[in-house]
C-alpha cells in the first residue's frame, strides 16, 4: 500500500527491487530451498526516514519446499 500511496518508483527503486528479489531468491537456492511463489504480495518493503526503499523481504513459505538433490 506505501507503494501505491507514493505513486510511481523511479528506476532506481525499480532496479533495487529487483536486484534485492534476484539475490534473495539466488540465497534460497544455494541452500536448496524453492519459494514456489513469487507474488508482489509476498514481499514487504521497508523505506528508510528519507521515504526512499530500503530493504525488500519476501514473506510466505507455505508453499516452498526443500530440493533433495539428485530427485
């Protein structure tokens, strides 16, 4: 809703979304673990004093599971 409520991202804050999503999912993966959904809904966001993105988490692993290698 704070998103929404600023109005439109500039690339800057586009570009971190994304690179903070690729490096988390990059995490997940070299620990063997697969979210499994990959929504805008399952990611927080969290802005700093000066209203700018700061950190961007991802929420819900209810559908995540473990890869067993070799299966």
């Amino acid at each position: 809703d704070e998103l929404l409520d600023e109005g439109s991202l500039t690339d800057r804050d586009k570009l971190n979304i994304i690179v903070q999503i690729s490096q988390a999912v990059e995490q997940l993966h070299a620990i063997n673990v697969v979210h499994r959904d990959i929504k805008p809904d399952n990611f927080l966001y969290r802005f700093n004093q000066n209203k700018q993105l700061a950190i961007v988490k991802i929420t819900d692993f209810g559908t995540s599971s473990r890869i067993e290698l070799g299966k």
